[in-house]
C-alpha cells in the first residue's frame, strides 16, 4: 500500500506530465463541482511548476472557472428563468436577490477570499443576483489571489497548520489585506 507521500508525488508527476494543462483545468473543473479539493489542486500545482509558476497558474484558473459559472448561473436566470417566472414571482425573487446583488465590493472580496466558503454556490448566487460582471469580476481576481495564496501555505498539512498560531496569523493577515486591497480599489473605481 502506498504511503500519503508516494501518492502525493504520484500525484505530483502526473500533473507535471500533462503540463500546465492539466492543473489549469483541475481548478477550472472545480469551480462546477464543488466536491473537488480545490486545496488539494493548488497544492498539485505549487508541488510540480514551483512556488510562483503554481500560484499564478492556480490564480488565473480560478478566475476563469468561477467566472464561467457565474456567466452561466447569470445567462441562465436573464435569459431563461426570469423569463418564465409570472411577473409577481419574478418581483419576489429579484427583490430577495437585491439584497446579495448590493453587497459592497470589500464584503464580496472578503467572502471570495474565505478558502473555506463554497465559490460554486458563491458563484451561482452572484450569477442568480445579477451583480455586475466587472464588479464581479474585480472581486473575483483580488479575492481568489487571497485564496489561492492560502491553499498554496497550507498545503498538505490542512489539519497541522489550523492548529499553529503561525497559519492562523496569516489567515487573518490575508483577511486584513484583502479588506484593505479591495477598500482602496473600490474608491479609486467608484465600485459600489
């Protein structure tokens, strides 16, 4: 029986053997199963391209593939639900939506960067709401640096590093930042 090491660098081979490729869209499949480890995959990536290489290939995947599903929750409920909805339902629905639809740049951010928040019903909600794309988007790439850089810390020892006062600063610290980052933005682009 193989140990947890020899299968993480099983793993590992098979990614790098696949090129980017394969990492690229082990994260973008994730954003549409939310069964899949997306820690996991960030891992995968860090291990076999490197620390920098990793993270942006991780970063930009997960843009992409959150992204998609919101475009597709938000096609889906324009272009179809809403359509068939009687107008009165239509009302309801759209005013409860309304209030996930205002939600602040910096509270979007803050939920995206949450590594432990489910993005695909994060993704489905702000499709179904109809938030702006760009605004959308915007939170999307701040939050998801934020996230990735979590999982790619964490790595394969998730249980470990929750107990060490070490990985719980810098959680907080990636928090803060990402707060901070998307505060600045938001009043520099007038999002709100």
């Amino acid at each position: 029986m193989a140990t947890l090491t020899e299968l993480i660098n099983m793993a590992t081979e098979m990614v790098q053997s696949g090129g980017f490729i394969i990492g690229f869209l082990l994260i973008i499949i994730e954003a549409f199963l939310p069964v899949l480890p997306l820690g996991a995959f960030v891992t995968l990536n860090v291990n076999a391209f490197g620390i920098f290489p990793g993270l942006l290939l991780s970063w930009v995947a997960a843009i992409i593939g959150s992204y998609l599903m919101y475009l597709l929750c938000y096609y889906i409920s324009t272009k179809i639900i809403y359509k068939f909805l009687k107008k009165e339902t239509q009302e309801k629905v759209v005013d409860k939506m309304t209030t996930f639809k205002n939600i602040k740049l910096t509270n979007l951010v803050l939920i995206i960067t949450l590594p432990f928040a489910p993005s695909c019903f994060i993704n489905l909600l702000a499709g179904v709401s109809n938030i702006k794309k760009e605004k959308y988007l915007l939170s999307l790439i701040i939050g998801k640096a934020f996230m990735i850089s979590f999982w790619a810390y964490i790595g394969m020892s998730l249980i470990e590093s929750l107990t060490d006062i070490k990985a719980i600063i810098f959680i907080l610290l990636i928090l803060l930042v990402a707060y901070i980052v998307s505060k600045i933005i938001s009043k520099k682009l007038k999002i709100e």
